[in-house]
C-alpha cells in the first residue's frame, strides 16, 4: 500500500538513503533540509526516479513554524500523513566536555532534542486517530553514542541522543490505542557525512574495522530498518529500540 511520510533531515545521510527507499516503494515523501538545498534536489529527484512523489521543504527543526510548516505542506501535497522519521540532527567538532561552551549546548539541545519533540508532538497530532488522523509509524532516530557515552569527543551529542530512548517508550505507550506504533532506530558507524561536521570525515571507516562485524555500516542499511518499521510488516512492532550497530 502506498504511504505518505515526513522525514526530517532528508537532503543527506541516513534521511536521503530512508527516502529513497521510500520512494522505490511508491511511497510519497516530504523531507525537510536546512541548507543545502542542491542536495535537497538531488534527493527529490532520485525519489521521483524511483517511482516515489518527493516534495523538499526549507527549514529548521528547532522552530515550531518550520516544523509545522513541513507538516502542512505534506498534509497539502499528498493527504494523511502515515509515518515520520525524526531523523534531523546535529554534532559539533570534537572536544573534551570541559572544553565546551554554552552555545553550542543550546544549539545541540535546541536541534537535537527540542526538535525531536515537536517533530514527535506534530506527528501526534497528524497521525493519533483520537485527532482525526488514521494511525500510522513514528521512527525515532538514536544513536549508539547514547548507550556508549562518546567520551573525549561528543558527550554532549550523546546526552541529546539519549533523550530518545524515553521519547519513544512513552509515546509508544501513550499513543498505541491512537493506532500509532513509535519506535527508534540506534545507528551505530555508519559511513555519512556527519563525521566531517564532528571534523574527522574518515571516522566511521577508520574504528568500522574494530566493531564484530569489522566495518562500518552504510546509510542504506540503516534505511532498511526504518522503512521496515514504516512498513505494515512491523504491524506489532512498538516500543523497540533497533540498534543498527554491527554488534558494537
């Protein structure tokens, strides 16, 4: 059955791999990006030629108008929503947590996880059948820096992260008989471009080859899973953390 979703950072990475995806399966796909809108183009363009509808909108999701923005032109270009990734997220170069400054705790606070709420509290809104919605997915997108601390480089990234653990068990609790299902995907070194933003582009390869399975993961694995919690073949899936992390 083809399906309407929003994805939030889906210009790159993990969010332009899940829209591809989504789009080889006819699916229509929304996605947010904040800057770079040639690689935003790209993916509208790739979902498209995957047999997908794509609509990319500019915007930022610390800001509630962005974030509403994003789901009312989904909900105009493509009708009810059925499923969101709250993928958008953001890492600062690494450093020792004592050496951090306050403006950058706001800004990964304000991305990370103020934006994961109200991307999380406007799918409820969308989706919860009590509302008007017809139920749907939400996939919370983690990190294994959560579980493992990052220490000497991004512990404040990995606070943020571990927001979403909490996140998806309640909303799965409080949402099930809304006909919602929530669940989070815990990526582990995964082979994006993120790596460059934190200042070293070839760390997912460069410690891959020390986790059991010896190599880093790619976006499109990742992608896999959320699109198979999206999917109807996870119709009793909810409340899960998968973790992506090839045994790390």
């Amino acid at each position: 059955m083809s399906k309407a979703i929003v994805i939030t950072g889906g210009s790159r990475g993990i969010g332009a791999a899940t829209a591809l995806l989504a789009g080889g399966r006819g699916w229509a796909v929304a996605f947010n990006y904040a800057r770079n809108e040639s690689a935003a183009a790209e993916t509208a363009a790739a979902v498209e030629a995957a047999g997908g509808k794509a609509l990319a909108v500019k915007g930022d999701v610390a800001s509630e108008a962005d974030v509403i923005a994003l789901f009312d032109q989904a909900v105009d270009a493509f009708g009810p929503i059925d499923g969101v990734v709250n993928n958008a997220g953001i890492i600062a170069p690494a450093m020792a947590f004592a050496d951090m400054g306050l403006d950058r705790f706001r800004t990964m606070i304000d991305t990370n996880v103020l934006g994961a709420f109200l991307v999380a509290r406007e799918a409820t809104r969308r989706m919860a059948t009590s509302r008007g919605g017809r139920g749907g997915s939400i996939v919370n997108l983690s990190s294994a820096a959560a579980k493992l601390g990052a220490p000497g480089e991004f512990v404040d990234y990995a606070g943020t992260k571990g927001s979403v653990g909490p996140l998806t068990i309640g909303l799965a609790k409080e949402l099930g008989r809304d006909g919602v299902r929530v669940n989070a995907v815990m990526p582990g070194l995964i082979d994006t471009d993120i790596h460059a933003d934190g200042g070293s582009p070839d760390r997912a390869r460069r410690m891959g080859v020390n986790t059991p399975l010896g190599r880093a993961g790619t976006a499109e694995e990742v992608a896999q899973a959320i699109v198979w919690l999206l999917s109807d073949d996870a119709s009793y899936v909810s409340g899960d953390i998968v973790e992506v992390t090839g045994g790390r």
